[in-house]
C-alpha cells in the first residue's frame, strides 16, 4: 500500500501488526464520527488490552506488537480505528527506522496488505493505519502521519486526557527523625503519555469557559496560546477563509512598513512554500497575498492573506501567519496589531486575536493553522516575537511553533 491507498475488508476479523528493527509499541483507538474518543477507556494498549471490539497483543521483545479489530463487535457510533506506533526507547525517532504494518486475517493469519511509510525522520510517534466504515462498510487505509512530539501528541489530537505530572514541591526543612508520610501509589498509566514538565514560569490561567472552542456560538476572541477549531454546526470549515492583519503607528505621523506572510509546512515540519509581498501566490494557487502596505495607515485590515482550505495540496498541514518589520522598527512603535480570520463568502469574521504587550523585535509569529487527522483545521494565537526583518528568517522558529 501506498500513503491514502485503502482496501476493502474480506475478513470480519483483522489484525494489524507493525514491525521495526527496534521494539515499537503499538496501541488502537476507537473513534467516533467526529475523530475523537468517546473516553479514555477507548484507548487500548498495553496498559489497557482490550476494548470493545479492540484488543491489543503484546509480542514481548521477540515479535511485533499487534492490534485486532473484530469489526462485527465494534460498537455503533464508532466509525474508525486507528493504529499507532512509536519505538519503545524514551527520545528515539524513526530516523533511519522503517516499520511496516501487516494487515492480516486473524482467523487463518494469512496477509492482506502491507505498508511501510516512507521519508521518515525525527517523528517520536505514527498514525501508521486505519480501519475504518465506509457506507456500511469496513476498509483499511495506509495513512503514515508523523507527529514530532510522541504519543502524547496523538492521544491529545483524538480527544484522550494527558496528564501533565505535577510539579515537584519544595519540602520545608524537617527533623531527621521526622519522615513524612509516603503518598499511595498512582494508578498505573501509560508513561509514553507523560507531558514534559512545565516551565518555571507559571503558565497563563485558562480562559473563561475552557475547553474545545468552535465557532458554533460565533466570533471568538483568542487569548495568546488559546486554540480554536474551526468547526461549525459539528462541520469541519473547508472553504475559502481570509486571514486579515492590521497594525497602526503608535506614534500619529509616523508611516511603519510591517510585512504579512503565510509559511506553509508538511506534516514533518518541512518549509513547502512561503507566500509574501514578493511570492503573493503559492501551493497552486491555494493560498494569495493581496500585496504590500508600506505604511499601516487607514481602517480596516492592512494586509490580507486568503487561504482555500479545500484546495490545499495534502501535504500542507500547517500554517505560520507573521508578520516582519522590513524596516527596522521594532513592535513597541506598533498600536493595536491584531490578526482576524474572516469567511471570504459571507465576509463574517471568524476569530481575531488582538496583540498586547509587544516587544523590542522586529518580527512576530501572530497564529497558526494545523490540520488535525480527523480533517478538522484549528487556529492557534501565537504572539511570540522574533528578531526578524524577513519571512525568510521566520522559517525556522514558526516551525518550532507548530
């Protein structure tokens, strides 16, 4: 099989094993419609062997792990199972690794097709393939998605709850006679799916109503690191949208040239094709710079970037919106710098995301746009500076940001 190709089920009964020069460990989720789980216990893996219609098979060193799918048990309301793969050794990649997934019948073994994903370098995890119902009924496709920040970031993208191990406290001095009490154990939980420890600096209190926002209430003011999915009435938004980006001097006579652009990325963090005053067209067309605005001044958006999201190319499944000062003037000259994405049909504004508190640089990463597996876009305030007067130097840290 190749990446997207799929093939019809003959067996009711399938098991999918993937193999690599190293020990992998693999593990299934079940999904619902909207590409998430319904809970945690839809998660099987080798803390948590067996779901409904889903078990997993550890091959203890010596064979590969396996998931089977038993499609006449799986339950309704789950439309796709998906099977991972990361390497059992804490901070390895697929670099140099090529694991490859037998689908098999698993009542006589025999194979129906094989995949090994190609161009794999420093993902931590993979979404190697998927079973999935498709008018009544069950198929499998190869998919090969790569995520750069282990299983976590899988288990997160499908709805499964990661918890960030909380800080360690600093004990008060004691007596040496005095040993305080040892806290009963936690219960058993899947290590891979242990977030990195938070910074030093405490993070920023969520914002009123946290959780999945959509659009389905309307516009959405975005708090810095606050996503949004662009999701309504439980429909992906797959059309036309224009990110809109705007600024004012901040002192009244003083024109400020500041520079839209959009990089766009593969699903390795790769630099495709960045669109920007001097390239207003990339990725076929999917993506347009409505031109240069050398002062900031007038109402309304001073730049606008107009994405298709239908028509992106497939391998596009991110992208960076910044925004550089050519000229050497640095942000704290700049008032009321704010992007908004607006629906190019109706000219309905979507999201917007007004920057505060700018800093002495010249460039600044202003949101992303990632592309889930499920298909669903999620928009992402940024707000981090760069020192930067070009796009081209933007490259490199907007990656880092996806």
């Amino acid at each position: 099989m190749t990446p997207g190709s799929n093939i019809p089920l003959s067996a009711a009964r399938v098991t999918v094993d993937v193999a690599a020069p190293v020990r992998l460990d693999v593990s299934g989720l079940l999904l619902t419609a909207d590409g998430k789980v319904r809970s945690d216990d839809d998660f099987i893996f080798y803390n948590q062997p067996s779901g409904p219609g889903v078990t997993y098979r550890s091959g203890g060193g010596t064979a590969p792990d396996a998931i089977t799918v038993d499609t006449s048990a799986v339950p309704p309301g789950i439309e796709k199972i998906v099977v991972t793969a990361s390497p059992d050794a804490a901070g390895q990649t697929f670099q140099g690794i090529e694991p490859t997934a037998t689908i098999r019948n698993a009542d006589d073994n025999s194979v129906l097709a094989t995949f090994t994903p190609p161009q794999l370098g420093t993902e931590t995890a993979l979404v190697i393939v998927e079973v999935y119902l498709r008018n009544g009924a069950w198929k499998a496709r190869a998919v090969g998605q790569g995520y750069a920040n282990g299983l976590a970031g899988i288990a997160t993208d499908f709805g499964v709850t990661v918890e960030e191990p909380a800080p360690t406290p600093v004990a008060p001095p004691v007596a040496p006679t005095v040993q305080a009490p040892v806290a009963p154990p936690a219960p058993a939980v899947d290590p891979r799916l242990a977030a990195p420890p938070a910074p030093a600096a405490p993070p920023a209190p969520p914002a009123p109503g946290a959780g999945k926002i959509n659009l389905d209430k309307g516009r959405v003011s975005l708090q810095k690191n606050q996503t949004v999915s662009l999701v309504k009435g439980g429909r992906p938004l797959l059309s036309q949208v224009k990110m809109g980006l705007g600024w004012e001097p901040a002192y009244r006579g003083k024109d400020i040239d500041l520079d839209a652009s959009v990089i766009a990325y593969g699903p390795q963090r790769n630099h495709i094709d960045s669109c920007y005053f001097g390239k207003l067209s990339i990725v076929g067309g999917a993506i347009k710079h409505s031109g240069d605005n050398l002062t900031g001044e007038g109402g309304g958006d001073d730049e606008v970037i107009v994405v298709d999201l239908g028509r992106l190319p497939q391998e596009v499944t991110g992208l960076v919106f910044t925004v550089n000062s050519f000229s050497g003037q640095k942000f704290t000259e700049v008032a009321k710098a704010y992007c908004r994405l607006i629906d190019a049909a109706s000219g309905e504004e979507l999201v917007r995301f007004d920057l505060t508190n700018a800093e002495a640089q010249t460039g600044v990463m202003m949101a992303k746009l990632i592309k889930q597996f499920s298909g669903e876009w999620e928009m992402t305030a940024i707000g981090d500076f760069v020192k930067s007067r070009t796009v081209r130097g933007m490259v490199k840290p907007a990656a880092q940001a996806l």
